[in-house]
C-alpha cells in the first residue's frame, strides 16, 4: 500500500488569515527571462533593435528562398539579428565597447 502525503478531498482544515501577512523576512525577487549564464545587460536599444528585427526577418526569408550553404549561413545571420533585436543585447557589441573605453 503506497502512502501519500496529499490530503483527501472533503477534508477542509479552517485557518484564520489576515490581510497582508506574508513572510516579511524572505525578499521578493524578479526572474529574469534570459536564461542563467549569459548577461542580461541591455545594450541595443530603440532603433536599433527595431532595426536588427527587420533586418533580420529580411536575412530569413532571403535564406529560404536561396537554399544551399550561402542559404543556411543567411538563414543563421537572420535567426542571430532577430535574437540580437528580440533581447536587447549583443555580445560582440559589449566586447566592442570594452575594447574602445
């Protein structure tokens, strides 16, 4: 006979709340939609993210309509602009800014 821990249904338990008393000593925190072990640090923005989506969409379809290797690479470079748009950030562009400041 297997045991659960899960209580059975029509057993109700009352309990009394009040407002607003919730565990005051555990801070609340934001997740954040970048996955873990990559920087969420924003560094494209407005336009120009505006602009590596469109781009990007441009370089996609150019990929499916040529096929073959130039079509794949193109295809790649697409999917890498609408990421690049879609985030907000840009690896080589957080490099590129390290190297010149």
């Amino acid at each position: 006979m297997v045991q659960t821990n899960q209580p059975q249904q029509g057993n109700v338990t009352a309990t009394s709340t009040t407002p607003n008393a919730g565990p005051a000593t555990q801070p609340q925190t934001q997740t954040s939609p970048v996955k873990s072990g990559t920087s969420s640090e924003i560094n494209v923005t407005g336009m120009e993210r505006v602009i590596s989506v469109a781009g990007g969409a441009l370089l996609l379809s150019k990929g499916l309509r040529k096929g073959g290797l130039f079509g794949l690479i193109s295809l790649a470079m697409g999917g890498a602009a609408i990421y690049r748009g879609m985030t907000g950030h840009c690896e080589m562009k957080k490099k590129m800014m390290q190297k010149m400041g």
